[in-house]
C-alpha cells in the first residue's frame, strides 16, 4: 500500500521494493542528522505486520523459529528467524508479546508467505494468525509509546507498530526522514537487511544473526541442525563485511553487484548501499570466508576498504565477535 506520507511536500519515492515509502523529502543529509539526533521519524510502512494470538502462541512459535520465545516477558522484544530444513534463511522477524498477542514486523513482502506457513504449522493448538499489513504500519520514531503500543529496538529511536491511519499526525512536531537516511545509519550499524543483503543460500552465522536471532541451547526446530553443525563442526562458506567505499566515485553500487579481488575474480556480491553523513559512502556486502580481511575490494567497479562484522572464524566453537554499536543492539 502506497504511504499517504508520499505526498508530504518534496517526498521522492524510494526504489524497489521501497518504492511505496519515500527516499527523501528533498533534503536527504539533513534528514540523516535529524534522525540521529532524535528529531525526526521515518516512514517504514511498506514492512508487513502480522499478529499472533491465541494462549498457546509463544509455546508453538518457540517450536518453530530459532529464538527462545517460550518464557518471553510481556514488552521483551526480541529476533527469530524462520529457517528452511536445510537451515537457509526464510524469513526475519523481529518480535514483541503485549501479553495477550504477539506482534511481528518483518521484510518488505514476506507477510503473506509467512501467515500461510504459519496457518499450515497451527494443527489442532490454540493460536490465530492474522496479517494486518494493509491496517497497520511501522514506523521509526524517538517519541515515546503509546500505553499498549508494540515496541522494538531499532537504529534510531524505536521501531512502532501503529494504525495506518495514524501516519499522517505524525508529521505533527517531527521532522520526517526518508529510507535513505534510515538505510545510512542501519548499514553502519552493521545490521543486514532480510532479502538484500541476503540470498536464498544464506544461514544464520553468515549473516552475523547468531547473537540476536538464534538461541543456541533450545529444543529443536527446522533447519536447527545446519546451525548446530557450523556452530560446533565448521565454518560458514561466506561471512558478512561492511565496506567503506572510495568516496572518488560519483556512483554507488547497486544491489547485487559482484564483489571483486585484485585480479577480477567474483567473491561475493553487494547487498545495500548509501551514503552515510560523517562516513562517506558505505555498504554491506557478503563475500567468501577466505577473502583477506585486510584486501581491497572492488564493490561494482568501486573501491572498498573492508572493516569485519562476522569473523572468518565463526564456527568450530570460536566466538562470534560482532563489531556494532553497544547501543543499538538488539
């Protein structure tokens, strides 16, 4: 559904999938320092929302994704990932339980796959699952919550569930921000986006979602064996870098772009791109394990100094040293 925040004065439609939100609104490094600093919120509503409810609904989801969800406290918000049997990466949620629902927000899409798997796992248990999408949004904001709101973590503020209809009172004493201002902070936070930065053969440890996704001592659940073995047995084939990008070029890579060695040859691909206030041009990409952490890469034709986010090696019991920022942790 097309955000009515689209016709805010001097908004500029995001690029697919984001084209129904707005890049900017006619100042985009300006929109990036009011993000930060807390005066601005930003426009998320393209992201799918879905509702789970029901007294049985933390007991069954705990046996379906990858997090502990079977004692989760009302307001604790959480990440899980939805695997496939051979432990690939399905679907990203982030998570909060108001005590009576538990609420998700996910990529840009996945909604309706997600409740239809969903639907097919309910048996005979207590649970409903409903996709609200098209009534309510998400959005990114420093306010504080309404009472009863569905709160998260996010990389600016906290991301908020709210009624799609509320959107446009939002403008109301808060400067708005586009994507593009979001998308800057959350690639310097070293935090991959679900669809993007990953591919249809991504896992968990590639990903760096170990530590916020994944509870490594649970029962079982789909694709849990591939995260056990890696964790315990091997590396990951691919690990995910963050990349400061030669500022010489007037361009940014695109998504999927091939990631190159001196030499030519492909070791991966570009996942986001953008242009961050005080770092310049930055991106993420995924690339082979082996690739040299200290190379520089060729990112689309542009040259990329590499700074590490998931260690070459994670796995075989090593531990997994993220190097994000303290406060935006999840």
């Amino acid at each position: 559904m097309k955000s009515p925040l689209l016709q805010t004065h001097g908004a500029v439609p995001a690029d697919a999938p984001d084209q129904e939100i707005a890049a900017h609104y006619g100042e985009p490094s300006q929109e990036q320092r009011a993000l930060e600093a807390g005066t601005a919120f930003v426009d998320r509503s393209n992201r799918g929302v879905v509702r789970v409810s029901g007294p049985d609904r933390l007991k069954w989801l705990h046996s379906l994704l990858s997090q502990h969800l079977e004692r989760l406290a009302p307001g604790e918000a959480t990440e899980a990932l939805l695997l496939s049997p051979k432990g690939h990466v399905e679907h990203h949620l982030h998570l909060v339980d108001d005590g009576e629902a538990t609420w998700a927000h996910v990529e840009v899409g996945t909604a309706p796959d997600l409740v239809a798997f969903l639907d097919k796992m309910r048996f005979m248990l207590r649970v409903e699952v409903e996709d609200l999408s098209e009534t309510h949004a998400v959005v990114t904001t420093p306010r504080e919550a309404p009472a009863g709101t569905p709160v998260f973590p996010d990389v600016a503020g906290t991301a908020q569930i709210v009624e799609r209809d509320a959107l446009p009172g939002l403008v109301d004493g808060l400067r708005p921000a586009g994507l593009w201002a979001y998308e800057a902070l959350r690639i310097a936070a070293h935090r991959p986006r679900f669809g993007l930065d990953t591919d249809h053969r991504s896992i968990p440890h590639e990903m760096g979602w170990i530590e916020d996704a994944v509870h490594l001592q649970k029962g079982c659940y789909r694709g849990q064996e591939t995260v056990a073995r890696v964790h315990n047995l091997g590396r990951p084939p691919r690990r995910l870098v963050f990349l400061h990008l030669d500022g010489s070029a007037d361009r940014l890579p695109l998504h999927g772009d091939p990631v190159e060695i001196p030499g030519g040859k492909q070791v991966g691909f570009v996942g986001t791109a953008a242009r961050h206030h005080e770092l310049g041009p930055v991106a993420l990409a995924l690339v082979k394990r082996n690739v040299p952490v200290d190379v520089t890469l060729q990112a689309g034709g542009v040259a990329a100094a590499q700074e590490v986010v998931v260690s070459p090696e994670t796995g075989s019991n090593a531990k997994i040293e993220f190097r994000r920022q303290a406060a935006n942790r999840t």
